[in-house]
C-alpha cells in the first residue's frame, strides 16, 4: 500500500498545484530603470512583459501599473486612459459570481477576480485629476476629486458595516484585538481640490477644501503625524503683479505584499495551514524636497500625505475578513483529512471482509486531501506596484515669466536626485508643476 501511496504522490501534486492562481511577478526588469527616474522606459519593459503580468496579476493590477508609470512619465493622456480601466474592472469585481465566490472558499482567495485595494480606487481618481490638469482641463480635474470624496464617504459607510460584524465575530479578532479604521478623509484630495476650485474662480468651494485638508489632519492624527503644511494653512493671495507657482512631489514606493504561513495542528500528523497575505511599507530614502529656481528663490516642500500609511490603515480592517474566511476554509480542509484518518484506522482494526481495501482507499484520498490542503492554501499577492508612499506640497510667489527649476530630493544634507524642469509662471492660470522620485 505504502507503494501505492508514493505512486500517487506525484499525480496528487499535480492536481493540487493545478489549482493555484500565482499572484507573485518578477519586476526587478521594471524596477531597475523606475529608480533610476526614467519611467517612460520602465513603462515601455513593463508593456514588454504585458502577457506574464496579466497571466500572474490580472488586468486590474496591469492597468493600474501602466496608468501610474505613464503618469510619472508625462504621458497623461494614455495614463488616464489606462487608469479609467482599471477603475472599471474595481466598479465591476463588487458583482462576485458565484462560481468565483466557491472556488475561493474551497481552493484559495487568488480563484477569485482582484477587487483591488481600497487606496487603489480613491488614488486613481487623485492622479487622475492631477493628470487632466496637466492637459489644461481643470474642470475635468475637479469631477475627479469629487469622485475621490465620494468614494471615500462610503468607505465610511463599508467599514461601519464591517466593523459591526466583527464585534459580534470572535475570529474576526486579529490577536484578541478588534482592528478599527482610521482613514475617511485625504488632505492630498482635498488639497488639490482647493487648487482647483480657485483656479476656476469657485471661492466658496475653495474655502471648503482649504478646511477639509485642516480637518484631515485634525481627526486622522495616526494618519498625519507631522505638521499642516504651510501652503495650506496660510495662504495669502499673491502680491499684485505677482505670479504664484504650485508645487507637488511624490517620493517612495507604496506598499507590497508579502505571505505570512501558520500552522494550526487538527490532528496527528494533520495541520491547517494559514497562509494570509500582509502589506509591507517600503521604506523611501527621501526626507525632504526642495524646489530652486534659476534667480535662486527657493521653497521646501512639506509633507501632506503618507500614502503607504493610509494603505496599511485602509487595509487593516479587510484583514480581518481574509483572516476570518482563511481560517473557515483551512479548518474545513483539515478536519475532511482528520474524517479520512479516522475511518482508515478504524478499518485497520476490523475484521470485516473488505475493510483493508476500506483503509487502503481512506488512506490514499487522506493522502490527497493532506498534500491538497498544504499546496492549494496560497495567500493574494496581488497588489499594484507603482503608486507612490508620500505627497508633498508648497508654492512660491514670483515675476510672470520662464524659469529653470529643480527638484532636489533630499536625504539628510545630501541631495538623492536632481530633477529638472523648465517652468512658464503664466497670470491668470494654475501653475501646478510635479517632480517624482521614487527613492
């Protein structure tokens, strides 16, 4: 019998891994020239290998990765295209069918189509909108942050009904503690829309936005442990004759996710296995940026927003789902293993006619059901990998005219990168200029 067990072994395998859905994708190919600044040609390898990444990651993440390189390099027309896709396939993976829903409760949660991450969804909208002012169209850029903050008034609504539940769901419990959600305003958000609002002349919705970036920072204090920045708290107009010049940066790298295995014992030589996906801030190089203008005004930049943080917060709470719906699934896995075991030892200790074949065929299929279990339970990776970690913002005041400028990305007293850029400081007109350094 023993031999026949190891005979099948190799066809168990195979039909266990079958069932895998790989979420892990190599982008060291990506990455290497993404560090190095040059997103066009990050973006272009990215497309290069356009058919693995959909094949391991699904469209969604594909079409987020490609409207955030083709962001960062100036091409803002293809990235909102590709960015409005992917905003599509978040609005259509909230209608689950139901083959989906079974073959993520019995084989893992990668047989299902990724919904994407909440800070996904609310960020598109975000660089969106910066896209479209880029291309002059402030209006169109406005709609967008107004999407922006209604997604994030039925986060609030979501994450109320989730919480709710967990009150009243022990295993929803990360280590005997209920996780609660922080986020439910970005300052980033609203501060562009108080740019943009001014910009189109609407002064009422401007000073609404100017208090909502207060309030972020008022309610949200985990979420924005450093100072308002200046440009937002104090903000005069601009001298008569003068021209204001709005700055924005994103350094860092947001979050990725990593697998974290348990095991949880069931019976003799029968474990549960817990394999649960964790987000991981990557940690920036940056700690300060600093704009130069060629007739030597400067202005540092300060933080406004820490993406990576809101991530992680926005997360926590559809953990305790994927943890909850995990343990079920394993569990149930387990305790059919256990029910084999069981009825192959008491075939063995039978005298019946027929119980060694009994035992034999419990044997194997407990065989399978274990070997299943451990290689069937795969944590989602999926996640997009270029939306920046941090935001930071400022302006300065100067003669209408064209200006040679630098963004000089910081860390300590040394200067990580230089980036360069030629600036028309034009009456009349949001001048909203945008350097990004991913270190």
């Amino acid at each position: 019998m023993k031999l026949r067990l190891a005979l099948l072994l190799p066809l168990v395998l195979t039909t266990a891994t079958s069932c895998l859905s790989i979420s892990r994708v190599d982008l060291s190919h990506v990455d290497t020239w993404y560090l190095q600044g040059d997103a066009k040609q990050a973006a272009v390898t990215y497309e290069k290998n356009g058919s693995d990444i959909l094949d391991s990651q699904g469209r969604l993440v594909y079409s987020l990765d490609v409207g955030m390189l083709t962001h960062f390099a100036g091409d803002y027309a293809r990235s909102n295209e590709y960015l409005g896709v992917a905003e599509t396939l978040i609005a259509e993976a909230y209608t689950q069918s139901v083959t989906e829903n079974i073959s993520r409760f019995i084989i893992n949660d990668n047989a299902k189509t990724y919904p994407g991450e909440d800070y996904e969804d609310i960020y598109s909208n975000i660089f969106m909108s910066l896209n479209y002012q880029a291309l002059g169209r402030t209006e169109d850029a406005m709609v967008e942050i107004r999407r922006s903050s209604e997604k994030e008034r039925l986060l609030i609504d979501k994450y109320s009904m989730l919480m709710e539940k967990s009150k009243s769901a022990k295993s929803d419990r990360i280590d005997g503690e209920l996780q609660t959600i922080s986020f439910s305003k970005s300052a980033l958000s609203n501060y562009l829309g108080m740019l943009y609002s001014d910009a189109l002349g609407n002064i009422g919705d401007r000073d609404y936005y100017r208090r909502s970036v207060l309030d972020a920072f008022a309610i949200q204090p985990t979420l924005y442990p450093f100072p308002v920045p200046d440009s937002a708290e104090n903000r005069p107009d601009p001298e008569i004759g003068k021209v204001r010049l709005e700055f924005i940066a994103f350094t860092g790298m947001g979050p990725t996710k990593f697998e974290t295995v348990r095991q949880l014992y069931v019976s003799k030589n029968n474990y549960a296995k817990l394999a649960l996906p964790i987000l991981v801030p990557r940690n920036g190089r940056v700690d300060g940026v600093t704009v130069r203008l060629d007739n030597g005004v400067q202005v540092r930049l300060q933080r406004i927003e820490d993406l990576s943080r809101i991530a992680q917060d926005t997360f926590a709470l559809r953990f305790q789902s994927i943890y909850n719906r995990t343990v079920i699934r394993t569990m149930a896995k387990a305790t059919g293993t256990a029910v084999l075991d069981t009825i192959a030892d008491g075939a063995r200790n039978s005298d019946e006619q027929g119980s060694e074949s009994v035992a034999m065929i419990s044997d194997i299929l407990s065989v399978f059901s274990s070997i299943f279990n451990q290689t069937s339970e795969s944590a989602d990776l999926r996640i997009s990998h270029y939306f920046p970690a941090v935001a930071w913002v400022g302006y300065v005041d100067v003669d209408p005219g064209l200006y040679e400028a630098s963004f000089n990305f910081e860390s300590g007293s040394s200067t990580l990168r230089r980036q360069r850029t030629r600036i028309l400081a034009s009456p009349g007109s949001l001048n909203l200029h945008e350097g990004f350094c991913p270190l």
